[in-house]
C-alpha cells in the first residue's frame, strides 16, 4: 500500500496500489489463493491472513489483487479485498496496524488524542510486541494492540475467527503493563462497513472471549472501529459499540 501524506487533511487515511479485479478460485494452505484475473489469466496470490477468513474466502467471489515487481517475491500478487454482498472486505492483515497508526498520528482517533510519539511494533515480556507505543508529552505510556476482524454476521463483528494462542498472549501481556501502570488498549478494527456491533467470537475461542472480559474488568480498554473501502483508499470511519 502507499501511506498517503499525513499533513494533507483532506486525505482520509492509506491509498491501494493500482487494483486488479478477478475471481477466487480458492484459497490454500492459508497463504496461498488461486485468481482468475479479468483478463482470463489464472494467478497464484499470497494471503496475507492467517485466520480461518470464515465467509469472506468462498469461491467465485470477486476479488482485488495488487501486483509487486520486487525481483525478491516469490508471488508477484497479493490478495487486498473481496467483495462481499454487503460490503467490501480487506483481508491483508497488514493493513490494519497502518491504517490505525496513521489515524492515531492524524488525530483522528479521539480517544488516543494528545500523544507526542508514535512507535510501532515495541518489544515487551519475552519474545512479544505490542503493536504501537504512545508517550508523552505527559508522563505515563499507552500500549495499543491492534487486532484484524473481518467476521460478520448479521451485523455482529467477532474476534477471533479462529483460536488465537498468539492473541491470548497478548491479554496477559496487555494486563502485566496495565499492572506496572501504562495505559493499555485493544483496539479492533472490523475491515468492512457492515457491522453495527462487536463482540468476542465465544463459539470460536471460548477462552479469548473470557481473557478479554477478564482484562477489561482489570482496566485494559476496548476500542472498536470499522473501516471505509473503495477501490481508491481505505480509511478508518466509525466507533462501533461493544458488547462484551
């Protein structure tokens, strides 16, 4: 993707690359999926996203790629959007660590407003990183975890989409700097504009869902946004409500 200017207010949030549209034959091996691009050529795509993407990988959909010419990628394709009967989706789970960097950085996100620093993926505990770091000008440090969610059904967001020992860590992380007394955040960004409510997917991960209850009894705080989608750009759009 390219990060558009962050001192042009008039641009919302991280521009695509140049798109091209075809449909999905398949996705496999998690990382792998198979296009038919527009023009008839069948391409094999990397899927940035590890998760089960439980509705939004369903074949013949379409879907947007972005091509890369670095001589060093194995696949010169990368998997962006598909396009659901609601809403675009992005599944590139790289995107939302940017995305919400970029709106902290804009002031567009009120609630992690008055920060001087900004830094991105902070070693914490062994072997863990936090994805952003906020700090000063007051004393004091806010962690903020960002989680992808792309699951959606009737209007309800859920995380995780599949069982996540990886986010499980990052709760008792979120609580043992919360303990030692930073500020801490989970922040959920819902990848399309179709949700009117979130909440931890307990059919999935039981275990997810009462750690993120347990934290936020303890203080971690839940941020909950979606995004807008267009062909042109992604940016982050509303605060969604949170039903634990």
């Amino acid at each position: 993707m390219t990060l558009l200017p962050k001192d042009d207010p008039s641009v919302p949030g991280l521009l695509w690359p140049e798109l091209l549209e075809g449909r999905l034959v398949r996705r496999y091996k998690r990382f792998l999926a198979d296009v038919v691009l527009d023009d008839g050529r069948l391409v094999t795509a990397h899927c940035p996203n590890s998760g089960k993407m439980t509705a939004c990988c369903e074949p013949g959909m379409p879907v947007f790629l972005s091509r890369h010419d670095n001589p060093k990628r194995k696949l010169k394709y990368t998997w962006e959007m598909i396009r659901m009967p609601n809403s675009l989706v992005g599944v590139n789970t790289q995107v939302p660590n940017r995305l919400v960097a970029d709106a902290i950085r804009r002031g567009r996100v009120p609630e992690l407003a008055g920060y001087a620093a900004l830094k991105r993926e902070v070693p914490v505990g062994s072997g863990s990183r936090i994805d952003i770091l906020l700090s000063g000008p007051s004393p004091g440090r806010c962690y903020v975890e960002v989680k992808n969610c792309t699951l959606v059904e009737e209007g309800m967001a859920a995380f995780p989409d599949a069982v996540t020992a990886r986010g499980l860590k990052h709760l008792h992380e979120m609580q043992r700097l919360l303990a030692e007394g930073d500020r801490c955040v989970m922040f959920y960004l819902i990848q399309r504009m179709d949700a009117r409510c979130f909440t931890p997917a307990d059919g999935i991960d039981p275990a997810y869902g009462r750690e993120l209850r347990h934290a936020a009894v303890a203080g971690v705080e839940i941020l909950v946004y979606d995004a807008a989608l267009t062909l042109e750009g992604i940016w982050l759009n509303r605060k969604i409500p949170c039903r634990l």
